[in-house]
C-alpha cells in the first residue's frame, strides 16, 4: 500500500472493530489519520497509541454522524479549515435485527440516514475536493447482504445493497478524475455489530465469521489496488454471487434461514 503512504485518511466509525482495524493498518503503513465516531475517549485512546507506535499524525473529530447535516460539519472541520483528505472511508454505521414492523420507526430512519444519506453525502464533499485535486481514494463498507434481500434485516440489508450499487457506479463515473473508489461487502464479521443487533452465531455460521482485522487488510489492499469491490473470505466469494443469482423467492427464503 505505499501509495497511500504519507497520505491522510478519514476514518469513520473509528472507535471499534473494522474501523479501528482500518486505522491500525493504515498507521502501519505510515498513513496520516483523522479519526471520527461518538465515542471521544476511545479516540483519543487510538490516536495517542498509534501517533507513538508508527509516528504518523492522528487527529480526533468525535461527532455524531447520524445527525441531520453532519457530513458537512465534518466536511468544515477538516478540508474547510485547510486539511486535505486524500483517502475518504465510509465505515461508521449500524443495523436493527427483527421483523421491520416490530422495530420503531425511528429505528429505521436513524439507520437509513447514517448508513446512506450521510455516507452520500460525504462522498459528494470530499469527492469535489478530490476531483480538484485530480487524486483520491474513496472506500465505501458495504456488506454480503447488499448482495441479497434479508428478511428480518430488511431495511440494513436494502440500505447495503444501495451503497454497492452507488460505489459501483462511482467507481466508473469518478476513475476519470483520478479518483479510485472501492466498496468493501464484508460477511459475518466478529465485531461488537453482532452484540448490538442481537445475532447469536453458532454452527456452520462459524464458518463464514472473519476478524475484523482481515476484513480491513483486505479492504485497504483492495482500495490500494483500485479494486471496484472487495469481498473478503472464500465462503462469502462464493455465497454472495451464488444467491444473487437464485431466483428471489428461494434466495430471500435462503437468507432467512441464514440469519435465524
């Protein structure tokens, strides 16, 4: 990944597992980091002990990026006050797990925006300054289920499949501009999203779980690569092509017994 060494990334979601790891490899590399997420003492934490161990400079911005307009605070905060943003990734998100009509509205709406509006809109802002500049890196976390309708994941599993549709498209529409976009469609991954949206793993679902340390190597190489999309471990490689291309009352019925 030396192209991205000595550059500056924007991490979001950075206070906990794919985005902490991201910012661990990308430190490694001796690449700059701005940090965002909620949790201001996980940061500060992150940024002081990989800024001594790697020597890189580590900025926190600890915000909610959930909140109506966020992308745009955040968007001043660092390229409006002076501060290039080379390498943009989309990482911070959450899921609700259960029947859609049992789940609150604002359930829904909160995770929609995050999860898509925000993720959007941070492309669009950091995107026009990349274009400027004739250089950037955008890495947008998708999933497997974007792949696929999920039943009982059905608003999280939509919203995916919209940032692989929009990464994609991107990835083409911006390449003229210098600009590599790449989206990440991670399996079952062991981070603290499995404990926050309720799944219980056991049996064959073992097979499919990856750390979240694989999962951002695997990311960042792809991104580094100019990789359009990366999907990380063989049994996902082969899982998420396989059920797209079911015919959709069996892959939704398949999905569904995946996630139960």
């Amino acid at each position: 990944m030396k192209n991205l060494q000595g550059k500056t990334a924007l991490v979001t979601g950075a206070s906990s597992g794919i985005g902490e790891d991201m910012a661990r490899v990308l430190a490694a590399n001796g690449t700059h980091l701005i940090l965002v997420a909620r949790r201001a003492e996980r940061l500060q934490a992150l940024a002081q002990e990989l800024a001594a161990a790697h020597g890189v400079r580590t900025d926190v911005i600890a915000m909610d990026l959930g909140a109506p307009g966020a992308a745009e605070v955040l968007h001043a905060r660092t390229e409006g006050a002076g501060v290039a943003v080379d390498i943009l990734i989309n990482n911070a998100g959450f899921g609700i797990k259960g029947p859609f009509l049992d789940k609150p509205v604002e359930a829904h709406r909160d995770m929609n925006r995050l999860n898509m509006e925000t993720l959007t809109e941070l492309c669009w802002h950091f995107g026009r300054d990349m274009r400027a500049r004739r250089s950037g890196w955008i890495l947008n976390t998708a999933s497997v289920g974007g792949y696929i309708p999920v039943p009982e994941f059905s608003t999280y599993a939509a919203g995916k499949a919209y940032v692989l549709s929009f990464g994609e498209a991107l990835s083409n529409e911006l390449a003229s501009d210098g600009i590599t976009v790449t989206t990440l469609c991670p399996g079952g991954t062991w981070t603290e999203f499995m404990s926050v949206t309720g799944q219980q793993v056991s049996g064959i679902q073992k097979l499919g779980m990856m750390p979240a340390r694989k999962v951002a190597e695997a990311g960042l190489r792809g991104l580094s690569a100019g990789s359009r999309v990366v999907v990380p471990g063989w049994l996902n490689r082969v899982y998420a092509p396989t059920l797209r291309a079911l015919p959709s009352s069996l892959k939704t019925g398949i999905a569904r017994l995946a996630m139960q």
